[in-house]
C-alpha cells in the first residue's frame, strides 16, 4: 500500500536524519524526462477502474481520505482517497453512495459540474476523468500530464474548460483543455509545486511549490508570471490556500524552520518548528508586506497545520492541524497580523478568547475540507477514514461518514502509520515524523538535531522512500538497528514525554517498510529502456563505468554498506566519513548532499561531487547530461 500524505517533522527530523542518505532533493526535470515519462504513461494502459455499489466496501486496504471537493448545491462529496479510491457520498442521507478503484495515488478532486469530475493520479502521472450518474462513479478517460501530478485546479467558466494540474516531478503546471482532452501548454513553476488555486475573480493563478517554498502567481488571461512570493524565514510544507474576500489576499499555512538545534529547550520555546497562516498581497508585494499570524501556544502546538479555507461569510478563517488533529478559527477580521516574524506563540490576546480564537480537537488526521455552510464543515479526515461533519458553534462531531473499513485489529504497519502522522508524539505536539519527512519523503530542510552525535552542523532532512532497506543509518552511517532509531528519533528528537515502547519502535518500522515513491517501477536495475533513448543508455554505462558511482551506490537500492571521505566534511561535522545514500527517487528531491549545499543534481555533479573528485572520472559536457538522464530515471 502506498500512502500520500503531508506534514511532519518528529520522527522526522530524528527519524529521520537518521536515514543514511546523500542526496536529498531533486533537480527539476529536464524537458527530455517529461516526454519519456509522457511516453512511458501512455504505453502503461488504462487505470483499470472498478466501481463499486454503495453498500459494497473495496475489498481490502485503508481508503487514507486526503482531498475532498462539494457539488454545487453542497448535497454530495468526493473524497480522494490515497490507499486507490474515489468515493462518493451523500451528506443530506449520511451515506456513501458509490466507489471506484483506481491504480494510482489518488491526491486531489474537483468538480466540473454535477455530472463530471477530475482527480490526479500520483503514481500513474495522470488526471482521470470520471462521470457522476444516478449516484454512481464512473470511469470516462485517462491523460498522461508528467511525474506526480499533485494539486488540481479547474476553471469551468472558461472555453473550453481549463483544468490547471500542478506537476510535482516535473516543477511545472499542465494546462489541460478538458473537451479535447490533452496538454495545451505547461507552466513553470519550480521546487515541487502541489498545490494551485485560481482566484474567485479568475484573474490569478496561484501556485504553492514546497522547496523552496514560494508562490508563483500568473496572468490567467495571458498565462505570464506575474508575481512571486518567498515565504518569509524558511517555510515549509504549504497546505492548500485560500482567497481572503475584500483583500484579495492569499491565506496558506506553513511549517517554518526556526533553525536553532532541536532540544528540549528550543522546542519548547518554539525555536525548531513553528505553524503559521501566512497572508500575501496579490500578485505582487514586497516580503516586508507579507504578514504572519503563529498559531502555537506555549506548551500547545498546533502540529502539521495543512488546509486553509474562509467561511461563506468571510466571518472566520478556518486550518486543519493534521498533526494534533484539530481544526483551528480564528475570527478574519480582528486578527493582530504581523509583518514579518509575528513571534514564537499565537498572539496573547487571542488565548482564551473563543470569539476569536478557538481549537477543535477531531482526533485522527483532519485533512482537506470544505465549509456547508457558516456553522458547519465536512472535513476529510485521514485516519479515521470518514469524512466527518463538524458543529463549529458547538465544536463537535455531528456526523460522521464512512468511506472505508477502519478494523478494531490494526495491522502493524497502521498503528506505525498513525505514530508517523501524530504530533503528540512530541514535546507539546508541536511537530510529528510527517512535518520533516512530508509522506514519508524529506521536506528538504536542515535541521541540527544530535543524529550526528552532536549539535552545530545541521543535516539536510532525508527521503524515507526504500529506508528499511537501506542501513545503515544516519548521515555518518553509525546507526546499525531501525528500531533504535525510532526509539531515539521520539526520545531524543522528538523529545517526547513518555518513553518508546518496543511496541511503537516496532510499529514504526513495520510503516517504514511500507515506503515508495507513488510512481515506483521496481528495481532499476533490471529496468529497460527504449532503444531510442541513447542518452540513457550512455548515461548507465557511464555510472558503471567512467563515473565509477556503482563503487559507492550499489545493488538495487544503490548504497553501501560502508562509509567513505569523500571530501565534504562541514566545519562542525565531527566525523569525516559519509554514508552513500540510495539514489532512488532523485527527480523527486531539490537539495543534494548531507549539508544541502546544491540545489541541483546537476551543481552536486558538477562541483562538489563530481565523479574525478571521489573515484570516477571527469566526464564531458555531453557525458555529464547523459548521467544525469540516467540517474533522474531511478
């Protein structure tokens, strides 16, 4: 089972720096690599679909609701579900009327009108097009838009209708014509772009890449870029982003990286990772005009803050904390904004107010969600697999729909899968796994914890795609035993309250081991090519030959089980020898080596591992391009 899911940063930035890897974070994809993964989507046949009756449960697995989208007169939802399903409910019965198996990642769902919808497959690198009819789903088609197709966007005013699918693996939007069904044009946009929103007055585009973290607004009558947006002090982890009525405004919350070493003390004081909503001027602005509100409280983290929406009203802004599984509001038009650093905490006068400021705790995994009206939402909520109706007035469940099975008897690999994703497995729940290792991939950020057997040289956080398999552990390669690592990971860098038990250690690694990329393939190893593709071809002989990188990246995880200097020692680093990481996964990261010097593949190859400065040779301009087209395939 693949799981697609975002957020977390305790077992994380222990977990977590506890992975053994090299490269951590992946140069954009080159033109050439959009169209073979294009190539390969095509030839890899339809998505195989099925549909099942409303009272017929998919046999097998956790449905993992993530996005959810309401029909116009807000009487049904559709609910991506990333164990591979798109479910169908109605919320005037309480029930689930129909179900569809789809292979893929379902990641995120919206509708056309009352009887078309659209949904992303991470996985599969495509958007899906289904038909709602007399309450069923049904399978229509199918198109290839590149690697990992992420947040989804459609504009149904416009003709033809748009769709806007942002491309992680490929940093760049596909533009889909939705009548003729096919790419018209692609935007770029950088850093892993998931998340995209158009502006209720359909002049602007906005795009939320995650590392960096930034947002791209764009011209939509003319497509151009017409603003960017840093967010300030280190962002990280933006979740799904609103439109503030009257200002124009764009509302995302983050995760921000306070860069100071991860101990008890800092995390206490929010000095490792503080949640904030972020407000940005549209489309342009100074980042002195960019304004932040925190959402902690001291003692009370607001874990993993993910999506953002406003009340019909405008009366309330509304964000899902995944991590400490609540709902946060905060009254719109009385907030104290900041520019620049608002401080550590919510603001003082806020605590305590419940006019102003309020938490609903849910339990389980609160994701997306979407207000019914002024007093009442439906929230996707991730773990409990339901989607849930809340009485924000009286801050309760007041119904709650089932769009899975959820066992008494969990499997292992689940009860490690809700440790992963839950904050309050650390010190005053202000982060969980999630928050530094994003669905079990790496948020690209350095955090300096004592994975390294000390503090004052932070480490790039590393993927966990593949990590049980690929020991040993930390960047040092010192830790031999996963489940070790797990137990420090909470103690140490989590800083967790209570103690591990062998139990959660034990569980932990049984949901390690359910780690993949969505679009993995198997071992790259044995994996063909094209015969057209001689760049890639040259590119594999190359790594095993003239670049000599199998000497170190070995087998079909490409490790070793060895450390090596290799010249890159940081200045507080105590030791000098380094683990090869696996190289699986690379198109899907965008910082490189253990102190993310590189913000490519290409700059670590080029400059500080380049092959003749570790044990290869110096490869040509031509030679350097064909490795690279290699290792982006992995």
């Amino acid at each position: 089972m693949r799981w697609m899911i975002y957020s977390s940063a305790g077992v994380a930035v222990g977990l977590l720096l506890t992975m053994a890897f090299w490269f951590c974070t992946s140069s954009s994809f080159c033109d050439s690599v959009v169209q073979a993964a294009e190539e390969n989507l095509t030839s890899a046949g339809a998505a195989h679909p099925e549909t099942k009756n409303s009272t017929t449960d998919r046999e097998g697995g956790y449905r993992n609701p993530r996005s959810l989208a309401l029909s116009a007169d807000k009487r049904l939802g559709l609910v991506a579900n990333t164990g591979g399903s798109v479910a169908l409910v109605d919320f005037s019965i309480g029930q689930k009327l129909s179900e569809i198996s789809l292979v893929g990642v379902p990641w995120d769902i919206q509708w056309l009108n009352d009887q078309k919808a659209y949904v992303t497959l991470r996985g599969k690198g495509q958007v899906v097009e289904l038909g709602v009819v007399g309450g069923k789903l049904e399978f229509l088609r199918q198109l290839p838009v590149g690697l990992e197709p992420c947040g989804l966007a459609i504009d149904g005013q416009a003709r033809p209708p748009l769709a806007y699918v942002a491309v992680s693996g490929g940093d760049d939007v596909a533009v889909v014509d939705l009548d003729s069904f096919e790419v018209l044009q692609r935007l770029p946009a950088g850093g892993l772009p998931q998340q995209v929103i158009i502006s209720p007055d359909r002049k602007w585009l906005a795009v939320a890449a995650q590392v960096p973290a930034r947002v791209t607004v764009f011209d939509l009558a003319t497509l151009k870029v017409a603003g960017e947006h840093k967010v300030y002090t280190d962002g990280f982890n933006l979740g799904p982003m609103a439109f503030e009525p009257e200002t124009g405004s764009l509302l995302v919350s983050c995760a921000i990286n306070r860069g100071f070493p991860v101990n008890f003390s800092n995390i206490e004081r929010g000095w490792v990772i503080d949640n904030r909503l972020v407000r940005m001027p549209i489309p342009q602005g100074e980042l002195g005009e960019q304004e932040q509100l925190g959402l902690d409280e001291f003692q009370k983290g607001v874990g993993d803050a993910y999506a953002t929406r406003v009340s019909p009203n405008g009366e309330w802004i509304a964000i899902t904390a995944s991590g400490s599984h609540e709902i946060i509001l905060v009254k719109r038009k009385e907030l104290p904004w900041m520019p620049g650093d608002p401080g550590d905490f919510v603001r003082p006068e806020l605590i305590g107010d419940k006019t102003r400021y309020r938490r609903i705790s849910l339990a389980g995994r609160p994701l997306d969600f979407e207000f019914l009206d002024d007093r009442r939402m439906a929230v996707a909520n991730g773990l409990k697999e339901a989607v849930e109706i809340v009485d924000l007035e009286h801050g309760k469940i007041e119904q709650s729909i089932a769009v899975g099975t959820n066992p008494h008897e969990k499997s292992l690999a689940r009860q490690g899968e809700e440790i992963f994703f839950d904050a309050k497995h650390s010190l005053h729940q202000w982060f969980s796994c999630h928050s530094c290792h994003p669905d079990g991939h790496t948020a690209g950020q350095l955090f300096d914890t004592q994975n390294d057997r000390g503090y004052g040289a932070a480490k790039l956080t590393p993927t966990l795609y593949h990590v049980a398999e690929t020991g040993p552990w930390t960047w040092h390669g010192w830790q031999r035993d996963l489940e070790n690592a797990m137990k420090r990971s909470i103690e140490e860098t989590m800083q967790s309250e209570k103690s591990s038990t062998q139990e959660q250690q034990k569980a932990l690694v049984a949901y390690l081991e359910t780690l993949r990329p969505a679009s993995w393939q198997g071992n790259p190893l044995e994996r063909s090519q094209p015969q057209d593709d001689p760049d890639w071809h040259a590119g594999k002989a190359i790594f095993f030959g003239k670049g000599a990188c199998d000497n170190c990246h070995q087998g079909p995880q490409m490790v070793h089980d060895d450390t090596f200097e290799i010249g890159l020692k940081s200045r507080n680093d105590s030791d000098f020898r380094f683990n090869p990481p696996s190289l699986l996964g690379l198109n899907l990261r965008r910082r490189f080596l253990h102190d993310g010097r590189s913000r490519s593949l290409r700059d670590a190859l080029e400059k500080y591992h380049a092959p003749e400065k570790v044990v290869g040779e110096k490869l040509s301009p031509e030679e350097l391009q064909q490795l690279l087209r290699y290792l982006e395939s992995l």
